[in-house]
C-alpha cells in the first residue's frame, strides 16, 4: 500500500527532525566557516597562499587515496602497504630523474620531457610492485577470514619499507628544485606559483585518465563487475584473477604518480613517509567513501585543504603540531557517526 510519505519523499524528509549526530556536524561546520572568515578578513592573501598549498598537499592525497580505494572496491581489503609503495615511487622519481636523465636544477624547458619519461618509469615500476604484493601475499589468503590478509597488509607495509631504508638509506633522499617558482599569477598580495599549478597540471590528466579508464574501457567495465559480484563475473568469462591484479597495477601506478608529484614539490623523500602519508591518504579515502572515485579526491581535497588551514593560518589555528591529531580525530568520527563517508552509500554487510 502507497502511503503519503511514499508518494511525496520530498515532503517526507522536510518534516523529519535532524538527529543529535547531524545537529552537532552542522555547528561545527558553522564553526570551521566562521573561523575561515574571520582569518581571511585579517589576512586574504595569506589565506589564499595557504589555501593554494593546500590544494596542492589534496592532489597527492588523492592520487595515494584512489589507490586505497580501488582496492578495497573489489576486494574489501584495506592495502596498508600502498603508502610505502607511494614512498617508493618518490625514491624511484628521484633515482630516476637523476641518475638516469640528469636532471639539475636550471634546465629549463628541457625538463618536460625528463619528468613525462620519469613519470612514466615511476608508474610502472610501483604498479608492478603493488601487482607482485597481490600475487605474493593476498592472493593465496583470498578464501581465508579477513583477519589474516589484514595482518599480512600490515606485514607487507613493514617489507616495503625496509626495502626503501636497505635501497636508499636513513637519511632524505634530495631531489634538485627544478619546478620554476615564478608567479604564474598575483591576486593583491597573493602569489600563485609555477610550482603548485605543474603539481595540478600533473596530478589532474591522471585522474582523468583514471576516470576514462574505469567507466570507458572495457578492462574498467570488469573491473566493475568484479567489485559487485566476484562469482557471477567469473561465470560470464571474466578472468578474476588478473582483473584484481590490474586494479593493483592501476592503483600502484597511481602511487609512483603521487610520488613523482611528492619528490618534485617536496624535493625530499625519506624511507619512513610512506606509512605516515599513507594513514593520512586512507583517513581521506575513508571520509569521501571508501570504494567510491569522486569520494576518494573529494575527501583528499578536504583533508589537504584542513592541514593547510591548520599549519598556515594565524589567527586561532592549533597549529602544526596538532594535525595529525586533527585527521585522526576526522577519521574515528567518520568510522563512528558514518561509516560510508560523505559520498558513499550505507550498505548492509555480506555474510
């Protein structure tokens, strides 16, 4: 039987009460919009600079975090190692870049195809490692109690990054500053540097990229089947196995991506920054919704934009040392008043 409510969900949902947990997401988020005023009204282009960093810090959050997502998409696993694959793509970047093509600072134009070359080198090196990580460790526990694969995530997440401390050391590991630092264009007192719009202008094509990959392709259409029904894709023909190896080659690909991005505006990468970044990459998974693309950059973009607000502005801010803490704290509420994140879609667990 129809009843009013169903006819008119409109109309429903207007008259429902906001519960306590919405309530208290709606003041803070009046709070956090009140505070941004009040330091943009003191201080615009200082708001603005750190507001552009941010953007910049959410482009490599992003590529790290659709890693995470694409994984746990078809497999349900959260791949702890992905960040310390991400570390290794920045020492790749940099052994490449360097070593192979003799980047240094000065080269001018000629860098271009220096960074395509090493981007594309850095890609494939980590997507083979993120691919090889599947075939030796997940896949022989893929029927086994989630548990075990979990443990062996963290396990692998201590391999790689020992690998990175064996292969290049305990100390940074130094790229030259070749990205140009002049002002691509002023706003007032605002600068907005060559550096942070070539850090967009190779973190945005890859995206896109990934965005045609998943929904064009046809390798992308399985790798859509395979995250809804594992079995009824195998039963029309569809190769299981290698499609979730080239989700962890895709996703790998997407960490040498971010560390290319990292090495180059960072210009340092040191062997433990993989686990640290990562945490922060899957907080920002975890708050757009996990399995979910738009959700992954959406909450990357956030959590790149509150660490910028948080270590850049003035007037009230907790400052540097509390923003660890601060993404933390984002990510337990996320897991306890909503688990399915800002995009994702609540889902009743398979038993």
């Amino acid at each position: 039987m129809t009843t009013e409510a169903s006819r008119h969900p409109l109309a429903a949902l207007a008259g429902r009460r906001p519960g306590p947990v919405t309530a208290i997401g709606l003041v803070l988020v009046v709070l956090l919009v009140f505070w941004l005023a009040v330091n943009f009204a003191k201080g615009p282009s200082v708001f603005l600079e750190v507001t552009s960093i941010g953007v910049t810090n959410g482009c490599v959050y992003a590529l790290v975090a659709l890693g995470y997502t694409l994984v746990y998409g078809i497999l349900e696993l959260i791949n702890f190692a992905h960040g310390d694959v991400f570390m290794l793509g920045g020492m790749f970047s940099i052994t490449y870049a360097v070593d192979f093509f003799g980047l240094h600072a000065g080269q001018g134009i000629v860098i271009i195809p220096i960074v395509l070359a090493t981007l594309v080198l850095a890609m494939a090196s980590c997507g083979a490692i993120n691919a090889a990580i599947e075939f030796v460790a997940y896949r022989p526990l893929r029927g086994a109690p989630r548990l075990a694969p979990l443990i062996t995530a963290i396990g692998m997440s201590f391999i790689v990054e020992n690998v990175g401390l064996r292969g290049w050391g305990p100390e940074y590991v130094v790229a030259p500053e070749v990205l140009p630092r002049g002002d691509v264009f002023k706003i007032g007192g605002f600068d907005y540097e060559w550096n942070k719009l070539i850090a967009l202008l190779i973190t945005v094509p890859v995206l896109l990229a990934l965005l045609w990959l998943i929904q064009r392709t046809r390798q992308g259409k399985a790798m859509r089947a395979t995250a809804q029904d594992m079995d009824a894709s195998a039963m029309m023909g569809i190769d299981v196995n290698r499609t979730i190896s080239f989700t962890f080659l895709i996703a790998g690909g997407l960490a040498g991506a971010a560390g290319l991005v990292y090495a180059l505006y960072f210009t340092s990468v040191r062997f433990d920054q993989g686990f640290q970044l990562g945490l922060i990459a899957f907080t920002a998974a975890v708050l757009g919704g996990i399995g979910n693309l738009p959700g992954a950059v959406l909450g990357a973009m956030l959590i790149g934009l509150l660490q910028g607000w948080n270590e850049g502005l003035n007037w009230h801010a907790p400052g540097s040392d509390w923003t660890e803490s601060i993404v933390f704290t984002i990510l337990i509420l996320i897991l306890v008043f909503r688990p399915a994140g800002l995009l994702g879609e609540q889902t009743p667990e398979g038993g």
